[in-house]
C-alpha cells in the first residue's frame, strides 16, 4: 500500500474498479507547506481520478503525522500494524472512504 515501485512484494496486476478499492500509496506535503491545504487538494484529484475510473472506495495506509488529516476528509480506519523493515517500528494505520 506505499512505498515505492521497487518495494518487495509490490504487485504490478491493474485493480478492478468493480470490486478493488483505489489505492492512494503515498502522500506527502514539504514542511514548508504544511497546513496549507496542499494535502487535502492532492487528496481530493486522487478521489476525483478514481471516481472517474469506476472506483466505489479508496484505501491508504496513513502514518500518524497524516491521520488527522485522512480523518478530516472521511476515512475511517480498518487495521494497525508497524512496519519494521526498516529497523525501528513505524506505526501505519489503513483507512478506507467509501466514494
């Protein structure tokens, strides 16, 4: 669900709009920025583009800087786990919105 496309175990199969969620796999605002509604907008032409493509739902796993954010915008959250490959726990929260 994020990472990039040379992440282990990515897959590259196309997602069926009629019965997989949209993915949207990383989102990231430059602190500069913060605060600012960059976010919310990328967030929504994300949403926008999988409607367009079909989608009822969208999924993405959220670290806790942008939770808040993904909550303000109407998803709910599903499952929590922590990513450790990379050494230390990092704490990922998946949330989903129905479209």
């Amino acid at each position: 669900m994020y990472g990039a496309d040379q992440s282990p175990g990515r897959n590259a199969a196309l997602l069926d709009p009629a019965k997989d969620a949209a993915r949207v796999r990383a989102l990231y605002t430059h602190p500069a920025f913060v605060r600012r509604g960059v976010g919310r907008l990328i967030l929504s032409l994300c949403e926008n583009a999988a409607m367009t493509e079909g989608f009822a739902r969208v999924e993405l796993a959220a670290n806790m800087a942008g939770e808040p954010l993904y909550r303000a915008c109407g998803y709910h959250p599903a499952e929590k786990f922590f990513d450790d490959r990379g050494g230390a726990p990092v704490p990922i929260l998946m949330m989903s919105k129905t479209l």
